[in-house]
C-alpha cells in the first residue's frame, strides 16, 4: 500500500478509534451540565420555598397591622340604653358628620314642611323627651316632613323627621311617645349599628371625610331608606318602644299615649282599608305584640314607683 494511502487509511482509523472517546466526554459534558441544572432547580426551588414563606409571614404581619389599625379605629363605650358595654367603630364626632351628609341629602329628597306652627310644637316636645333620654350628648334636630302619612324616623347623629299628618292627628302625649322611640333608637345607636354592619368601616369613613362621591351617600341613603321602611329587627324595635315609656315619661308625659298612637294606627290602616298598620309601624313584631310589651313597662313604672 502506497505510504500517501497508508497515512490516510491510519488517520481514518484513528478518527474510528477516537470517537467512543468523544461520545463519552460529550455525555460526560451532557450529565455534568444536567448535574448543574439540577443543582439550579433545587437551588431555585429552595429559593422560592424562602420566597414562599417570607410571603406568608408579611401577610400574617400585614393581616395583624390592618386588625390593629382596625381595632384602633373602634370605640368600646358603655351604652346605657341597651345596658351592655358595645364596640362601635364611630365615635360620636363621625356619627353626626355622617348624620349631617345625610340630613343635607334627605332635605332635597323630601319636602320639609315651612309652618312654623308644627316646627315649634315639634322643638316644643322634642326638646322635653331628648333631656330625659339616655343620650344628651347629640344636639337634637327636629324636622317636619311635609306628608300625610303617618310616620317618622332618625338619622345618626340626632336628626328626627316626623311627619306633618302625623303631628296634626296626634296629641301631646302621643306626639311626645312617638319622638321618644326615635330618640330610643338614637340612644342604643340601631341606625349607626346598622349601616357600619351592612357598609363597612372603611366605606363610611369615606363617605365622612368626603373622599367619596354622590354614588357612595346614595348608597348610604338606600340602606337608610330601607330601616324607614322595612323598620329595624323585632329586638331594636321592643328596645326602642320600652325605652319611649321611660323617656317620655321622665319628660312629663304619659306613657299611655304611646298605646293610643298605636290603636289611631291601627284605626286608619283599617279605615283606608291596606290591612296593615302604616310605614311607621310596619316591621317585624306584630302592633298587638308591641303593644303587650308597651303595657309591661309601664306596668313595671308603676310599681317601681309604688315600691320606691
């Protein structure tokens, strides 16, 4: 064999021989690198195993900051109207801001009455009934509603609205029962109770601080519209027909004229023939019950009178 040949043919050898050898450094390559990315994964996985916990600690942390400054933000204070110690998240402050907002926007909503006449009747009694309720740090404010129907209500802060039909039926005594179970519901604080239940903390405040819109107070105002309507639950509503005895009471009236109201109610629901007692009376105990539990406390006055 020509030694041109035999140098080639033994370079084609060597090429033969040598390529096992580059077969195994190429896998050797391969399997160090797989070596390394599985060093990578697990790096990477322990990394986000850290990641993860570092996560779950902030909100833990996060979750106890926002509970503090959410319990900062709450008022414990003893109620003397439900006679339980209560967490409210409104002080008195942001109750009449917010009562306020929404007293500005019912004003446009209904029409209030201009007779001075049942202005001064209303401020008249008014005044008497709030001095002898559980609640005088509120500076009371009367309005007359111009409306036929029988019916009144509260806003937060001390705001009641009674409406014009409503005083031109009912006597003094009446007059001063039905005045004294509104502000009993301002005293044990249900209407404040009930939105901060139904909205939120962080929804009111910004309704008080302005931070919100005409959407948001009209919000609030639905939930408002609906306890005038619908009436508080059966508790608050008993709560606040004893708490009118007491006050209206204490005022110098008698209590008997929350019972007379009662029956006049029942009297016109019949006479215009809807089979139910009015807007004003329309939740969640029946009249006759509200009634029996009306009798009771002034019951339970005149003995404690007679034993005292």
């Amino acid at each position: 064999m020509p030694s041109k040949l035999r140098v080639n043919y033994a370079k084609g050898l060597n090429r033969v021989i040598l390529r096992p050898q580059a077969e195994e450094s190429i896998l050797g390559s391969l399997l160090a690198g797989s070596d390394a990315l599985l060093v990578q994964d697990n790096a990477l996985l322990r990394a986000g195993a850290r990641l993860s916990n570092i996560l779950a600690w902030f909100k833990s942390f996060l979750a106890l900051i926002l509970c503090s400054c959410f319990l900062s933000a709450c008022t414990t204070v003893y109620n003397s109207a439900t006679q339980r110690n209560e967490t409210l998240l409104f002080n008195t402050t942001q109750e009449v801001a917010l009562g306020k907002d929404l007293d500005a926007q019912m004003s446009k909503d209904i029409k209030v009455s201009q007779d001075p006449a049942l202005q001064a009747r209303l401020e008249r009694i008014g005044r008497q009934v709030v001095l002898s309720s559980d609640r005088r740090d509120l500076a009371y404010n009367f309005r007359v509603a111009q409306d036929d129907e029988l019916n009144a209500f509260a806003l937060p802060g001390g705001f009641i609205y009674v409406n014009s039909g409503l005083i031109n039926q009912a006597t003094d005594d009446e007059l001063a029962g039905v005045i004294a179970h509104e502000t009993g519901h301002i005293a044990a604080r249900h209407s404040v109770k009930k939105l901060q239940a139904t909205l939120g903390y962080q929804f009111i405040m910004s309704v008080i601080v302005g931070l919100s819109g005409k959407q948001q107070l009209g919000d609030v105002l639905n939930v408002v519209y609906n306890y005038i309507g619908l009436g508080y639950s059966r508790q608050d509503e008993f709560l606040a027909d004893t708490l009118a005895v007491r006050y209206s009471r204490r005022a110098g009236y008698n209590p008997r004229g929350i019972v007379d109201f009662f029956n006049k109610l029942k009297a016109d629901a019949e006479q215009k023939g809807r089979g139910s007692v009015p807007v004003f009376f329309s939740s969640h105990p029946k009249i006759e019950d509200r009634i029996a539990n009306v009798e009771r406390e002034i019951n339970a006055n005149v003995i404690a009178d007679h034993t005292s």
